[in-house]
C-alpha cells in the first residue's frame, strides 16, 4: 500500500458515497446512467469472486464488501424505489456491446485461462469503459447537476491515481500488470474530456453545460 | 508471483 493506492481506494469510496447522497438527499436519480450502475455491479461481482477463496487482508476484504454492497444499493434506489425518476429515455446505451467484447477479449488476453483469472480480466476490461453509458447521458442531455460532477470526477480520479501506484509499484517494487496499466490507462482517458470541464466549469462555480 | 501482487489492489 503506497499513498497513491490509498488516495485512490478513497476517491473511489467517495465517488459511490457521493452517488448513494445524491440519490438519497434529491430523492430522485436523474441524470444517473443505470446502465453504468448495472455494468459497475457486474464488474464488483465479476473481480471479488476471490473473496471466497483467497484472504488478503481486512482492509481489502471490507472494501469489496462495500464496493459490492453499495452498487447493489444504488441499482436498488434507481430501479425500485426511485423508479419513477429514472431517466429512461436518455438512458439508451446497449450495454451488449460493452459486455460481449470485453468478455470475448478477456478469453483471449488473459493471465492464465482459469475462470477466476478470466472473469477478472472481464472485470478489468469492463470498468475501462463502464462509464461510456454514463457520459453518452450527459452528452445527450447536455449538461450535469454540480453533485453528479463531483462524482464523476472523484470516480474517474480513482483509476488516474492508480495509474500512479503503478507506477510508484514499478520502481518500488519491479511489479507490473500489463493489462491493469492498459484498461486503467484507457479508463482514464475516457475521462480526460470531462476533467476539463470539471475543471474549468464546475470548478468555478459553473453548471456542467455542454457547448451547444 | 508477479500477477498475484494485482490481486491485492481493488
């Protein structure tokens, strides 16, 4: 564990403590992409299989239970009990073409071709790009309520500051995960459009309003 | 092993 992890590991607790607050507190889910929600369970399911068969630490073992826990949460908010305000219609991702690639590259470009090691490879692939439904809302909308912003960012946050634990893992350590540094890197360029108007929009006390 | 040390993360 190095500074970067943890910073990291706390972005992305904050991003789903800031998502569950915002549901709660607005008692609606607009502007929330379930798709991504769906795709961010899936992939917390598909990588904490190994809770059941390895121990690497409370810290570890408490943090998936949350990161589980609490996606299960939000898919429950948005879909039962805040049904009615959930954006439907904006919400028109096909997540398929998502799932089915990952899976498929997953099967190809693998560690070791075990079920456990292939569904966490799915599970590394997917994250990468879980988010594309939440940002194609936003860009069909237009725009982002301040609180759904700050989540954005602490969420794509998470992965940038694991770009440099691995870094800091590199020269510290000599290890290296050719395939996290991959899908990690291409998740946080993913995000790279948004920081920008995080940064310069929000930031400044602005709306996120896309240029018309 | 090299790619175990990946499992730690989250």
């Amino acid at each position: 564990m190095n500074i970067f992890r943890l910073a990291g590991d706390l972005s992305h607790l904050l991003a789903i403590i800031l998502l569950l607050i915002k549901i709660w507190k607005t008692r609606s889910c607009a502007g929330i992409s379930g798709k991504s929600q769906i795709l961010f369970a899936v992939v917390y399911v598909s990588r904490y299989l190994d809770l059941v068969t390895t121990f690497i630490s409370l810290y570890n073992t408490l943090m998936k239970l949350v990161f589980i826990t609490s996606s299960f949460a939000t898919l429950y908010l948005m879909y039962v009990k805040f049904k009615a305000t959930y954006d439907h219609n904006h919400d028109s991702f096909r997540i398929e073409f998502l799932l089915l690639p990952c899976f498929v590259l997953a099967l190809l470009i693998n560690a070791s071709f075990t079920p456990l090691e292939v569904l966490w490879t799915f599970s590394i692939y997917l994250e990468a790009v879980a988010i594309l439904p939440q940002l194609f809302l936003v860009s069909k909308t237009g725009e982002a309520e301040s609180i759904t912003s700050h989540y954005l960012f602490a969420l794509g946050s998470y992965r940038a500051l694991y770009l440099l634990n691995w870094i800091y893992r590199y020269y510290a350590e000599g290890h290296y995960d050719l395939i996290a540094i991959f899908a990690g890197a291409i998740q946080t360029i993913l995000y790279c459009d948004f920081f920008y108007l995080y940064i310069t929009k929000v930031l400044k006390g602005k709306k996120l309003q896309l240029p018309a | 092993m090299q790619h175990e040390n990946s499992h730690d993360e989250l």
